[in-house]
C-alpha cells in the first residue's frame, strides 16, 4: 500500500518541515511520548535529562520542542538566547498543575530545615523554589550525593519518591502529585497479562504506583526502559509507561514483542498522555512557519530556576555510573 504524505491544505507537511527546519536554523527535540510520525521526523529523541542537555549543546537558533510546556520551558531556561517553540501551549502535564507554586513555597517554609529535591516534572516557578531538580534517569545518582542526615521534600510526584524513599531506606517528606497516564496501570490487569505471556517480564516507569512496581523485573524511565529491552534475553517484554516508547523499541527490535501493560478495564487507552498527544504533525510544521507559540520566561525567574536545573546537570555529570533509574 502507498502511504500518502501528511497533508494541510495540500501541503506534503513532511517535505515542509524538513524544508523550514533548514531555512530556520531548527533542531527538533521529541520525548519518547510523541506519536511515532514526529519522533521519526525529530532531530533527537531522548528523555527529560538527554533533551535538557540536548537543548543547551545545540547550535541551532531555534528549538522546536515536541513535549510538554514543562519541557519546552527547560530549554528556553538553559539556552535564553534561543527561540523555543512548542507546537501547543496547551501540552501540560497533570504532576505540574498537581503543585501550584504558592503551596510549595509555602510547604517550604513550613519545612526550613529540608532542602526540595523536585522532580523536572514542575512549572519554572517551582523549580526556581527548589534546591536540585532531578529527572527519573538522574535522581538515584543525586541522592546517593545528598548526606544521609539532610532532611528531603521531594515533590511533585509521591509514586517517584516513594519508590527513592524505600530503595534508600530514606525518609522523606512526599509531595502528593501523582502522574494520571501511570496512575492509571492496573494490578488486576497486568496479572491477567502476565499469566497469557508467562515468562515474559515486565519493566516500569517509577511513577507508576508500588502495585505496579512490585510486579517489575526492571524499574527505569523511559531511555532506562529502552536500554533494558535492548538487553533482556526473552523475546517478549510487557511495558508499564507511556506506550509510544514502544515504536522505539519495535525499530532496534523487529524480532521481539512489545506489549503496553493495560489501563483498569484492560481495553481503554487511558495509559496514553493526552497532554502529549496535543502536538501533531500539523501542529509542528505551523510552529516551524510561524515561530510561535513561543516559550517566554522573565529573566529573573529563568536565573533562579537555572540554579536548579545546573545542579542537576552537575551533580548527574559527577556521578555518571554510580547507577540510573533506568529520566522521564
């Protein structure tokens, strides 16, 4: 069968952006999430931590980001002098409307004696509020740094913290935002998917609740997923997150099979990101032709923010090896 390219009013919207990202000087950053037609057209894909870093090497002048609003507004944070579109302002994300920033300030102060270690999953307000933002691929090498005697928040997502807090035996103080596609795997039905496909492991994305990752052979974000079933010696792997990542995974592994572990009634698509299904190829060649919606942060909120973000970057640098989560 021919496939036909991706039209607006009779626009081969494939030809196009390859067209406007070279006219523009444009690299396009995608997540693991993204519908498998924009991560095939990306320049890059990775999770949270690899795109961060991504956005503040590039040379190019414009970052065209296909994520989530939280994402985009990294990049603008760590490269100011670049324009960061996003193909829809609407792409939000349930664990950052979940901490509104006026109550993690004030959950601070009620807590001066802890340091907040936050996950990159949160506005620009409450990462200019935080000590250290990690993602799910760096946040076990940074708490190995943090002195077992340092009080920690850990906001906004419990499910992540809670899976940090038992592995080091460390308490802390949970926010009680939860991330609603992973929220969403159920217990029942995962047992159920095990028992058709016995043998077959199960990796999971640490947001996911402990009745999930009490059923995983591995627990790792998303590049750690990917890296696990690069590596796993069966030839079926059922996956606990976001299911997109799978195309990734059926690319490097036509041999092998990938299922998405199934939402409460084994049938609904309630495991795929609405936020993240916002951005369509339509969406992405109209950002690239029009630059906008552009992401804009005041400066002195961007410089606080950054604080965070660097001692990210730094201490994830300082400890390459010392293990991984498998970010986001």
């Amino acid at each position: 069968m021919t496939v036909q390219p991706a039209t607006l009013s009779g626009l081969d919207l494939r030809a196009e952006i390859d067209r406007l990202r070279k006219e523009r000087n444009a690299i396009i950053l995608a997540h693991y999430y993204q519908s498998a037609e924009i991560q095939d057209l990306a320049d890059y894909i990775g999770d949270s931590l690899e795109l961060s870093k991504k956005a503040a090497a590039t040379e190019a002048e414009v970052i065209v980001f296909c994520g989530v609003k939280f994402m985009a507004e990294t990049a603008k944070t760590l490269a100011p002098e670049k324009i960061v579109v996003l193909p829809d302002l609407n792409a939000g994300c349930s664990l950052e409307d979940a901490c509104p920033p006026e109550k993690f300030r004030a959950f601070r102060e009620a807590h001066p004696d802890h340091i907040a270690l936050t996950y990159i999953n949160c506005s620009t307000e409450v990462k200019a509020l935080s000590d250290v933002i990690v993602t799910s691929s760096s946040a076990e090498t940074i708490l190995a740094q943090i002195p077992p005697e340092q009080k920690i928040i850990f906001g906004p997502d419990r499910h992540l913290g809670g899976y940090l807090s038992r592995k080091f035996n460390r308490e802390m103080l949970l926010w009680p935002g939860v991330c609603i596609v992973h929220e969403a795997f159920s217990e029942t039905e995962l047992l159920k998917l095990k028992a058709q496909h016995p043998g077959a492991p199960v990796a999971a994305h640490p947001e996911c609740p402990p009745s999930i990752i009490d059923h995983a052979d591995y627990v790792g974000s998303t590049s750690g997923i990917l890296g696990f079933a690069k590596s796993f010696p069966g030839d079926t792997l059922i996956v606990a997150t976001e299911p997109h990542i799978i195309h990734q995974m059926e690319k490097a592994l036509p041999g092998k099979t990938f299922i998405g572990a199934p939402g409460a009634d084994g049938q609904c698509s309630c495991n795929i990101c609405p936020y993240m299904a916002l951005n369509t190829l339509e969406k992405l060649y109209l950002t690239l032709r029009d630059l906008k919606p552009r992401i804009e942060i005041e400066e002195g909120l961007r410089l606080r923010a950054k604080q965070s973000l660097d001692k990210m970057l730094e201490m994830a640098s300082a400890s390459v090896g010392k293990g991984d989560l498998g970010g986001r």
